[in-house]
C-alpha cells in the first residue's frame, strides 16, 4: 500500500488520479494461480483426512471381521451366550465377559457421573467464589485486586488438575487401584458382606481384584471427560436464562436443578456418552483389576473379567483357532461401543430438539 | 528384516559385527538377559537382542522365520517342528522351578501342602486355611479361617503350562477337568498378568496362593510353600531339591526331556527345562558360528549367572547331550 502523504490537500487529487489503478489492484486481484493450487489442495487435504478416518474405521472392522470370519461360522451366536473360555478344548463363549464389561462400565459410569456432574456445577455456578468472597470479607481484603481474582485462579487451577486425571496413563490406574483402592474398599467390604450378605449386591467376600475396586477406578478415569464437557455446556447456558429464572424469583439451587442443568443436558448427556464408551475400551487398568476370573455375578465384590480384559491376556500367545474366536469378541465389543455410541448420539438429537425453543 | 538391516549397517562400518535376534518365553528371559549381556562383554562385537514375549510367540516367530532363535518352557511338538523349514534343534539352556506363594498375615515359618491339598485349592475343593486336609500336613501350628483366593496367570505363559503339566501328572481329576495349558479355565480364584501381576496380588489379598517361577518369588520375597513330592516328603525349594529333581531324569535324543513329576526322593515337584530354539541350517555361516559359540558359553560359564538368578545349572550329563547336539547348527 502507497502511504498518502497528508501535508499537502492539493496533491491528494492528484495522487488519487495516478494511484488508483494501483490501489485497486493491490486490494482486490484475482486469486493468482497458487492461491488457487493452495486452495484445491488444502481443501483436497481436509476431505482426504475426513475420507482417511471413515477409511480407517471401516478397514479395521473388515480386517477383524476377515479374521473372526472362521470363528463366527464355527461359533455362532451362540458363542455370546456361553460361559465358558477353554482355549485347551476350543469352547470359547463371552457371556461373562460382556457382562463384566457392561456392569463395570455402568457403575463406574454412575459414580463418575455423580461426582464429575457436582464438579462441573461447582466449578461453573461461582460457588468458589462466594466462599472465597465470604472468607476475605472477615478478613476485610475482598475489594483488595488481587484477592478478588482469587477465585477464578483457584478454579483454573482445579480445572487443570482435573483435567490432568486424563493423562494419567492407564497402568498407572491399574497400579494405583492394586496398592490403594482395593486395600482401602475392603475393611467396608468385609463389614458389607458380613452384615448384608443376604444382598445380592453383598453376596460374596472381596477377595482383592474384583467389580469394585475396577468400577471405581474406572469412574476416576471418566471423571475428567464427564466434568470438563459439562462444565463447558454449563457455562455455555445464556446468561439470560439464568436471570429471568431469579429474577421470577427462583432461588440459587431452583435456578440451578431446574433451569440450567436442563439447558445444559444435552452437553452433559454427551459428555456420559464419551465416558461411557471409554469406560467399555478401558483395558490394562481392568486387566489389573477385574480378577479375570470367568464368573457373573450381582456382588459387587465378585471378579470379573471384561471383553477388553480377555483380548489383552489372551491375545499374545493364541494359537489360530483362539485368534479367531478373540477377533469375534472384539467385533461384539466394536459393536457394543457403536450401539451405546448410535443410541447416545440419537437421545441427544431428541433432547436437543425438546430445548430449542430456549436458545 | 531388521537384523539383515543390522547386519548390513555394520558391513558398511567395515567392522565384523552380528546382531542375533531372539524372541521367546519370560521364564527364562532374567537368565538369558544376563547371558547375553556378559556375552557381548567378552565380545563387543555381538549384540544378542532378546524379547521375552511369551513362549507362544517365541514358537511362531521361530517357525515364520522372523528370527535367528527362538524359546521356550515347553517343548516344539512333532507337528510344530514339521512346519520349520530348516529344520529346528531344540537345546534345554537352563532349569527352573515353579513355587506357590502365599500370604497368610500373622503366620511366621513354613506352611506344608500335601499333592491332595494344592491340587484341591486351585480344583476349589478346598476354601479355608485351617481346611483338615492342610493342617493335618502341618502338626503343632494353628492355621487361621481365612478364606483361601486362589491366584493364576491370566495371560498364556509358559509357567501355567510347566503348573498344570505337573498338577494333571499327580491328579486325575485335573487331568480330566481343567486339563493342561498355557492358559487355562480355572475354577476358581483370580488372576494377575504375568508373574508381576500375580505377585502383586499375592501381596494384596490376604489368604492367597498362587504359583510364581522361583526366580521371582526369590526377588520379591514372596513366601514359599514346602511341597510334597512324589516319593511323600515334604521338601523346600533351593538348588540342592531342585537338582535333586534334575538327576533323575534321562536326556532323550531330542533332548525333551518332561519333569513333571520327578520321582528323586528329595526332589522339588514342579520343575522344567526351557529350550532355546534354533535352526539346523542357517543361510549366514557367521550367524551359526556366532550362536554356538553363543551357546557353548551359556552352556560353561553363563551357567552360574543362572543359579545367582534362582535357576537350576544343567547337570554335566545334560550340558554334554547339549554341546554334542550344537554340531546340529550348520551353517
């Protein structure tokens, strides 16, 4: 660009009589023949990339279905419905291991919702803030400004711990859970089943691994999904709301159970989804947990073994006829995380069509 | 691949240096690490990489040709040497002994297991510690109620396999039920990946036994039932029953010789060979030279490291059978 130099007025027309050819060109030219070629291959790049991952799903299903092929003509249906695993004798059925997977994921599901949804309400509703507020109002710092950002730094520093539980590898899980939850479930354990043992939930002893200790490890590794979705879809929620809800004289947790979290389920229903369908993937952490033992059973304190479990143990030293029947058990865990993955993404669609009028 | 690849890369350094690839079981693989690497002390020139992935996969990435040698605790059967090519020579490199450890809180000393008792724990039959066919093995100690867990591998391993071979050896109910494996249908109990995971179970549960190789246990000093052997004494694990067990056995021809029930009348019950497995013809004549020389110093020297290590040293006749079956190796 020419800079037009403003001492002169006279010399302006003149200059806009000489410039404009100029000044026009450099604002609006055609695209040159590489903005054109960039453009054609970025957007060729991004539909290869969205193409690539379709791809990729789609090969991986074909090549563990090619595999379990021999399996699943040889096994059936009804190898979802067996209950026994005997590579020795070449029975395989994964009842207990789809149910393993499904019981574990459901409880460690619930107890991670509970939890990450409370997180999300009180990372996002200002409820640090009005504690903090109340503290340093004694102490008479709360005009004070660098005390007053006080509450927002504290919740990005919990946002960020908490989002840190995600990096923590799954071994690491697994270790954890061997050394610190089971040894502190099982004094309660013990008191359970001994004075509720009539329970089926209570019906047997803790023998170390077992549904619980993997349930409730597995809902630590689905808290951060479940609480950093649903803090954003909490504050998310237009502010508007909010206030026509107080100001029709709702109070803080009316306000909260009745209009916000309502406006938000979609985002937080998503965000159980996402969970859901890590808790069911979940591998070397329930491996080290479930006992891996073929049973199925209400107790909370039974083992157990998952579909994930199974593929990660047995897979190593398989011989074909096992590698077959392991690559159909992964097909019906493919498929269980598709169906809980179609039916989460359906539910949403309903959900958010009931809440459109808020928007 | 990556060893020709090796091997070519060292040819353009104009240096005579051979990298051998190996792939087999975890039983051995403490022993094995350690030959290899006091190997390549004395000779700079070699570099052995072992991965002790599992038996199983030492088996078949033997038999596919994807390395120079493979292991593993339990013999190639007849069908599966038949698909190796160059034919395969299977030499038994080292010993070592499978234990059942336990964790009984307030119990000091040792506990005594008769064959009835622990093939009745991991059968389920029996449940508690102070279950009559356990005490009546261990007279004048007061064993607790606990409830017995029963503690396996969950994954497939050479050291279920060299278990259950001895359990289906003293029990015909087991051989008849659960069978023998790498992997099995257990009836009861829990299980942990690798002998770290059933170690870290053991340490955690209170009233658990669970079968560990000796090696390891030793390492994580896990405690050690007393077995009764075949001829009815009870007898600790260490080097004097385990070779106990050892000098009884007649090195066949092939050199598979099974234990699983050795007869000495101080012998620990649960013991194996493990076997190193290689080719009888290998395309490169520096690889087989390198691997019997390899060889004949695990066979001499290495074997010491091996018994520092909770393994058992070959006995002189079994280390002879081995060396003469080396001119198997051809190049």
């Amino acid at each position: 660009m020419v800079p037009v130099p403003s001492t002169s007025v006279e010399t302006t027309p003149v200059l806009l009589d000489t410039d404009p050819e100029a000044e026009r060109a450099s604002i609006a030219q055609p695209p040159s023949i590489f903005d054109v070629a960039a453009d054609r291959a970025f957007r060729g790049l991004a539909v290869a990339a969205a193409w690539g991952a379709v791809l990729i799903v789609v090969w991986v299903v074909a090549e563990v279905q090619h595999v379990a092929l021999p399996a699943i003509r040889a096994y059936g249906p009804g190898f979802m419905t067996g209950t026994v695993w005997d590579a020795n004798r070449q029975v395989f059925g994964i009842l207990p291991q789809i149910f393993g997977t499904l019981y574990t994921s459901i409880i460690g599901l619930v107890v991670g919702t509970i939890f990450g949804v409370a997180i999300a309400i009180f990372l996002s509703e200002g409820f640090l803030a009005t504690s903090v507020d109340r503290i340093l109002r004694i102490f008479g710092y709360a005009e004070h400004p660098w005390f007053a950002a006080l509450p927002t730094r504290i919740e990005a520093l919990l946002k960020i711990t908490l989002e840190l539980l995600a990096a923590i590898p799954s071994v690491v899980y697994g270790l954890w859970g061997i050394f610190v939850v089971i040894p502190l479930v099982r004094p309660w354990a013990d008191w359970l089943n001994t004075h509720l043992g009539w329970i089926p939930l209570f019906g047997t002893s803790l023998s170390g691994p077992g549904i619980l200790p993997a349930s409730l490890v597995l809902a630590i590794m689905v808290l951060p999904t479940i609480s950093a979705i649903s803090r954003d879809a909490l504050v998310a929620v237009p502010p508007k709301l909010r206030e026509a809800a107080m100001g029709l004289g709702a109070t803080r947790w009316e306000a909260i159970l009745g209009v916000i979290l309502p406006a938000a389920a979609t985002g937080i229903f998503g965000s159980i989804i996402l969970g859901f369908g890590r808790a069911l993937g979940e591998t070397i952490a329930l491996a080290m947990l479930a006992g891996n033992a073929n049973v199925i059973s209400w107790s909370l304190f039974s083992p157990c073994t998952t579909l994930a479990a199974l593929l990660a143990n047995h897979f190593p030293e398989a011989g074909t006829v096992e590698v077959g029947a392991l690559m159909y058990a992964a097909l019906v865990l493919l498929s269980i995380t598709l169906l809980v993955n179609i039916g989460g993404a359906v539910i949403l669609q309903r959900a958010e069509a009931g809440l459109k009028g808020l928007r | 691949m990556l060893c020709a690849a090796l091997l070519g890369g060292s040819a353009a350094r104009g240096a005579d240096n051979i990298t051998l690839q190996g792939t087999g079981a975890t039983f051995p693989a403490p022993f094995y690490q350690r030959w290899f690497a006091e190997y390549h002390k004395l000779h700079p020139e070699v570099q052995i990489n072992y991965q002790a992935l599992g038996s199983g996969a030492g088996v078949k990435q033997f038999t596919d040709k994807l390395v120079d040698f493979g292991a593993s605790d339990a013999a190639m059967t007849d069908d599966e040497i038949k698909l190796v090519k160059d034919g395969a020579v299977m030499l038994p490199m080292t010993a070592g002994s499978v234990v059942l450890g336990y964790n009984l809180p307030g119990f000091t000393g040792d506990i005594r297991l008769s064959r009835e008792a622990y093939v009745g724990i991991f059968l389920g039959k029996i449940t508690a510690w102070n279950d009559p066919k356990i005490t009546a093995a261990n007279p004048g100690v007061t064993l607790p109620a606990t409830k017995i867990t029963a503690v396996e591998r969950s994954d497939g391993s050479g050291t279920t396999f060299v278990f259950t071979n001895h359990l289906s050896a003293i029990s015909d109910e087991w051989k008849n039920g659960p069978g023998v494996g790498k992997s099995i249908n257990w009836p009861v109990g829990v299980s942990g990946k690798g002998n770290a995971g059933v170690t870290a179970l053991l340490k955690q549960t209170p009233g658990a036994i669970g079968y560990v190789e000796y090696g390891y246990a030793k390492e994580t000093k896990v405690p050690m039932a007393v077995l009764e052997n075949k001829s009815g004494k009870y007898v600790k694990v260490d080097l004097a029953s385990e070779q106990a067990a050892l000098a009884g056995v007649e090195m066949p021809a092939d050199l598979r010789a099974w234990v699983p029930d050795p007869s000495g009348a101080d012998a620990y019950p649960i013991v194996t060979y493990t076997w190193l497995l290689c080719y009888k013809t290998y395309a490169k004549a520096e690889v087989a030279t390198t691997l019997r020389a390899l060889i004949r110093y695990g066979l001499a020297d290495a074997q010491k490291f091996g018994a520092d290590l909770g393994y058992i040293p070959l006995p002189a006749n079994v280390v002879a059978a081995v060396t003469k079956a080396l001119d198997q190796i051809t190049p």
